[in-house]
C-alpha cells in the first residue's frame, strides 16, 4: 500500500511518497521498502508522474513504461499538462503494450474481484448464514445494475466499447466463477440464474466510474502555456478488446488559479491526512451521524410515549424521516469545518514558501507511517519518503531521493542522464 501528497500553490508543487510495496502470497503479506513511485515524466520540462496501488501494468512495471516514454519524449513538450496524459496512452496503446497472451487472465481477475465484493456484502446482509445466499447475491447485482450504475458517470475511453464482444467473452468465464463460488462458499449457484446478471452487471461496472484494482497515476507540473501547476490523477486499471480502462479522477484534480490559491491531495491511504486536513478523522465523523441519527429515534420515541399526547402529534412524529436531520446535521458540520478548519489551513498553505512545501508533504506521509508503526494496523506505509518540487522557472527537482546504488560510486549515470 502507499500513501502520497500532493501540495500546491502559486509558487509550485511538492509531492512526496513513501517507499512501502505490499506482496500479496498463497497465505502470506509481505511489506517492502523499496519502491520509486516519483517519477520525472520529462528530462527536460517540468512535469512528473506519481504511481499508487498496484505498481504493475498488465505484468509490467510502471517504472519501466513511464521512463521508456520519457525517453521517447525526448525534449518535446506540450501546451498543457492534460496533453502529456493524452500522449502518454497514445504513446501506449501505438506500441501494443495493452496486447499480450494472458490479457483475458487480467479480465478475469478483475471480474473475479468485482464479485468477490458483491459476494461478501451479500454474506453480511444475511448474517453469515449460506442459506438462501445465492437469492441474495442475485438481488444485490439486480439492484446494481438498476440503482447503483446511474450514480456513476460513463468511461470516456470505453465509449466505443463492443458490447457483444464483450459480452461473449465475460460469458466465457462463468464456468470458472461458479465453480469458484462453490469452492468459497460450499452453495451450488445455478449457471442459468447468474450468468445473465452476472454478465449485465460487470458490463455495467467496467463501462462506468468505478475502481477496484487499479493503478493511480498522479500527472503533475505543468504545461507551456501554464503559469500556475496542476494535478491529475488517472484511475487505470484493464484492457478490454484492445481498449484501455482509465477515467480521470474527478475528485482529486487541482488546478491552481487566481480563484484557487493552494490545494492538497492525499491519495492511496488518506485516513491520517484527511484528520490532520480536516481536524476531525473521517471515521469519526461518519460514526458522530449514526450516533446522531440513533438519538433522534430514541428522543422521537420518548416524546410519543409521553401520556395523553394528542393523536395528531402522535401522527406527526411517525411521519418524521430522521435521515433527512441526519442529512442537514452533516451538512452543517462539515460547514463549520470548512469554515473554521479547512479554509485558514488553506489560506496558510497558498502562502508557502517550495521548501515549505516539500516540508508539510513529507510531514503528511510521514505521520501516515507514524500511525501504522505504532499502532495494530499492518505496516504499510514506510521506508524513505521520496519527496519533489515542480515549479515552472526551476523544472523537477528532487528534494529527497533513494537510490538502490552509491551515487558517488556512479557519476557516469549521472553524466549520461541527459
């Protein structure tokens, strides 16, 4: 696992990453404290690229296809940081790295993970219990299908998407997945019940925005025409009839203007940043309006059974829709955290001098690692915080970096860099 920061204003951008990578065993976890995840995406213009969650493409390192594109960049340059992102998957897609033999390997995987998670959500709504299980899990892709796909909007580059294709290939692999099911769960799933759903809902799930294996990759820099940096994270995750899975990610985009002075994104494990960011733990806050919404039943109930109360009271309060308060109640107090949080500590932040930049982002992933070291959780985050500074006069520059050899030892990788 990972977790990274992303930090700017007018002045630049800092972005730093710790050094953890989780292996995933038969039965075991291993985590090391090795890996690069920054990256410069030109030599010669002030762009990078960060790298989180899985750190391979298709069984390729990112490592290995971000610097052979930069070399293949060369000292070309572009108008705007989205056109190094669009000349990046042009630049993959041109040289066949999206074909290999064992592609469908990765599809199934990926369609094997998508029910995993809707197979442990049905598992919890009925308790544990396998009884009726196979009812449960149908209702629950019925009710994705036609509930939860609306909430999300479509991927831009699966819009030409053969559904067909698709279709049919999904189809390929329900034999696998039932008889999967059945090793997991010890339930005889009925090939005729779950296959059409099964195929409707994954279609659903890759041609819109949702992740749940993915690589992120965080372009940052900027542009030739751009006075003031930018951040942009891409969700990539499969191929699917030669077509690449990736959406920009909407959420953690940030563009510094005359409108918007500073911004900072935490990505990968955020649970610390966003306490430190918005003062109160996400956790915390999404607990406070369960326990809210627990004491206004409780209090509508202790009223309706106060003696001789009028009939048309009575009526009144059981027509109360409690999350609606719960609803204002959140809207209220993240409000006042904007307010009397967020904003000040914005305010700061566009004020920053870069060394403070690299500092306060190196910080933020720091205390990430201090709450894994010293708590229960797995150790994963850790090792050396790689940090860097983009600005638009000075270009990429390293503020703290690891090697895996002795620079004294090798000036003449550094004499050949350019």
């Amino acid at each position: 696992m990972t977790a990274v920061a992303g930090i700017l204003n007018k002045q630049g951008v800092a972005i730093a990453a710790d050094s953890a990578v989780t292996v995933s065993g038969l039965q075991n976890r291993k985590v090391y404290n090795s890996a690069n995840k920054i990256f410069t995406l030109s030599k010669f213009h002030p762009v990078g690229i960060a790298i989180y969650n899985n750190a391979q493409f298709m069984g390729i390192p990112w490592e290995i296809l971000i610097k052979e594109y930069r070399k293949f960049l060369g000292n070309k340059s572009f108008s705007k940081l989205s056109e190094y992102k669009d000349s990046f998957f042009e630049w993959l897609s041109d040289n066949n790295y999206f074909i290999i033999e064992n592609n469908n390997d990765f599809l199934f995987s990926d369609l094997l993970s998508f029910l995993q998670v809707i197979l442990n959500e049905a598992l919890k709504k009925n308790n544990g219990n396998k009884e009726n299980l196979e009812d449960e899990l149908l209702k629950l892709l019925n009710t994705y299908v036609k509930s939860e796909i609306p909430k999300h909007s479509k991927i831009e580059s699966l819009k030409n998407l053969n559904k067909k294709n698709t279709e049919a290939l999904i189809k390929t692999f329900i034999p696998n997945i039932i008889n999967i099911l059945y090793q997991n769960t010890l339930v005889s799933f009925k090939k005729e019940k779950i296959e059409p759903l099964l195929i409707e809902a994954y279609y659903a799930y890759i041609t819109h925005d949702q992740f749940i294996q993915y690589t992120g990759l965080i372009f940052t820099g900027y542009g030739e025409t751009e006075l003031f940096p930018q951040l942009l994270p891409v969700n990539v995750s499969i191929v699917i009839d030669g077509k690449l899975r990736y959406n920009i990610d909407q959420n953690k985009t940030a563009t510094i203007n005359n409108k918007q002075n500073a911004c900072i994104r935490p990505f990968a494990q955020t649970d610390v940043i966003d306490t430190i960011l918005q003062g109160v733990s996400p956790e915390l806050n999404n607990l406070s309006a369960i326990v809210f919404g627990d004491f206004i039943k409780s209090f509508i109930e202790e009223i309706k059974s106060i003696h001789g109360m009028p009939q048309i009271v009575q009526k009144h309060l059981n027509t109360l829709n409690t999350n609606e308060y719960v609803k204002k109640y959140q809207i209220q107090f993240n409000n006042i955290v904007s307010q009397k949080y967020v904003n000040p500590l914005m305010g700061a932040v566009s004020q920053l001098s870069k060394e403070d930049l690299a500092e306060m982002a190196e910080s933020l992933v720091y205390l990430t690692y201090l709450k894994r070291r010293f708590t229960m959780a797995e150790e994963s985050v850790g090792g050396p915080v790689d940090i860097a500074v983009i600005t638009k006069g000075d270009g990429f520059i390293w503020i703290k970096r690891k090697h895996y050899f002795n620079p004294e030892l090798n000036q003449p990788f550094f004499q050949k860099y350019f």
